[in-house]
C-alpha cells in the first residue's frame, strides 16, 4: 500500500508503510530523550525506561514474543525484559532509534511498514498521553488512514471480547464507518483513526464520544480494560 503525504520526502509526495514507521520510531525516540527515563506512560505501569526496553526486546529477542500474550512464558519475557531495562537509558532509546538487528525479521521491509507502524504510534502516545496535560496531535491523513485500514481489517479481533456490537465512525472528514463487531445492543464510537485504534488498545486517554445505552458503554469499557498489550501484541508479533 503507498500513502501520499507531502513534504516527507524530498522526491516526491509517495509515501509507504516503511516511512510512516520510521518517522514514528524517530519521533517517539526523540520523546523518549526529552522526557527522560522516569516518567509514567499510559501503558499498563511501564515508566519510559520500560517501554524502551520492551521494544529492544521485542526486535531483537524472538524467544520472548509468546511471552508477551501471557502464560507460562510471561515470566520469561518480564525477566528479559527487565535485564534490558537495567541498561544506560541513552543507550537504550539509541538501540532503539537504530532499528532492529540485521538478522531480525522486524528488518524486513513489509514487517517493518505493516507491523511497525501501529507498534510505534501507539508507544509514541503512551509516551505523550503519561502526564495529565496532553493535547492530541495532528497525524497525517496517511497515517489516518493507514490506521482506519488496520481497525478495518482487524476490528473484529480487538473487539472480540466486548459484549454486543461496535461501530467506527470517523470525524476527520472522511466520514467512513465501519461495523468492527455485529451484536446487541450497539454502540458507536467517533473519533479520528488514531483515537479509535487507542481505544481498540485499551488505552484510556482518548478523545471519542459513544453513542448507545449507559449500560452498555459502561459494559464496553470494562470489557476493554487490562486488553491493552494484549492487543498491541496479537498485532505485531
């Protein structure tokens, strides 16, 4: 799939995957050093520190990925990944600004753009939505609606687990709906791609609005809760 955004490249307006992936890599590294490795994210309890060191674990450590989805292996992978997080910070945040090993398959051109992509914006609003002053930011219309194709094609799945039905509605202009999961009672929820994807997350600082019975948004939302690595994970790995 190519996306048009222009000014990204010096060329011409093609933009792939690949570069939406980059620059949200680059620009969550560039946060991450701002911020430092203190500062709480909106993933479960992670401090910046540790999700830095899950995603240097995530590239370059294939033997902790069945970990990630909870098990018997979850030990495993919190002992990696807590290793890695005993790191120099600088160096972490650089390990993970330099991209994945070159034996990984995150290297690889299609897993970096279709797999990447969604890792490192929702991380990037971890980040961004940890402190209680955040304001949303303005995503281009490619990555919009690189996003509304993945709630698209992988709705079903994120939504399993919640009583009734769920319908997507967008609000940046493009006016595009989608039924994510059929049942009874429905609700909608509106709001940008990059909201809605958050929500599918578990996350819970968004700007959406629902519309259906207070029962049954209040079912939704604690449905959703405690699925938001879960999720991220079935995802990417």
């Amino acid at each position: 799939m190519v996306f048009h955004l222009c000014g990204v490249t010096p060329y011409d307006d093609t933009v792939s995957a690949i570069d939406l992936s980059r620059h949200e890599r680059a620009a969550l590294c560039d946060l991450l050093t701002s911020v430092g490795p203190k500062q709480h994210t909106q993933c479960d309890d992670w401090t910046t520190r540790e999700l830095a060191a899950h995603l240097v674990v995530r590239e370059g450590r294939p033997d902790t990925a069945f970990g990630r989805l909870g098990g018997p292996l979850a030990a495993w992978t919190e002992k990696v990944e807590s290793d890695a997080a005993s790191q120099d910070y600088e160096k972490l945040v650089g390990l993970v600004r330099s991209g994945p090993p070159i034996w990984s398959a995150f290297r690889m051109p299609w897993m970096d753009g279709q797999l990447n992509t969604l890792e490192y914006y929702v991380h990037h609003e971890d980040v961004r939505r940890g402190t209680a002053d955040w304001q949303p930011r303005e995503l281009s219309e490619d990555l919009q609606d690189f996003i509304w194709d993945r709630l698209r094609l992988q709705g079903r799945v994120w939504f399993n687990g919640v009583p009734g039905g769920v319908t997507l509605v967008r609000n940046d202009g493009n006016g595009s709906q989608h039924k994510a999961k059929g049942g009874d009672p429905m609700i909608t929820i509106t709001g940008s791609p990059g909201e809605l994807v958050l929500v599918a997350m578990g996350r819970r600082e968004t700007k959406v609005s629902y519309d259906g019975t207070d029962a049954a948004v209040a079912a939704f939302r604690e449905a959703m809760t405690g699925t938001q690595d879960d999720h991220l994970h079935l995802d990417s790995d």
